[in-house]
C-alpha cells in the first residue's frame, strides 16, 4: 500500500475544535476610564504644560479617541475638561 493513498488523520483535526472564537479588541471601559483620568489629574494638577510639545498633539489626538469607548455623555463632558485644562495651560 502506498503512502498517498493513506487518510492523512491530521488533516481534520483542527475541525474537531472547531472555529477559534473571534478576538475581541475593545479594552475594559475600567482601563479606559483610569488612564483618560489619569491624564486629565496630570493636566489639571499643572501650573504650566506638563508635556512637550510633541506629546501635547500625540494627547490632542488620542485623548478623544481613547474616549470614544465610553458612553457619550460621559466622552463629550471628558473632551470638553481636557479642552479647557489645554486652554489653560497654554495661556499660563
């Protein structure tokens, strides 16, 4: 008998599993809320920027969206603080 014509029995064996469940991306809303806390406690303890330049656009830009996983209400007023703490420390 030749080897070709033998059932490979690991062929199907990923079958007997079944589909692995799909990965979920999104972060705990708990996570999300401690660090958009975090680096809005840093900005309104601050008399001047904290940051440089470079990370005060990097935190222009991935403050709203790192808020976008929360509810709207709680997003819109979050975006709104860190607006006007940016404002301030700008002005200072």
């Amino acid at each position: 008998m030749s080897r070709s014509s033998q059932p490979d029995l690991f062929a199907t064996q990923a079958d007997l599993f079944g589909a692995p469940p799909p990965q979920s991306y999104a972060p705990s809303l708990d996570t999300v809320r401690r660090e958009v806390n975090r680096v809005l406690g840093e900005a309104k303890s601050a008399t001047v920027m904290p940051w440089p330049a470079e990370k005060v656009r990097y935190w222009r830009t991935v403050f709203p969206q790192m808020t976008n996983w929360l509810p709207p209400e709680e997003a819109q007023q979050l975006r709104f603080e860190f607006e006007e703490e940016l404002r301030r420390l700008e002005a200072a």
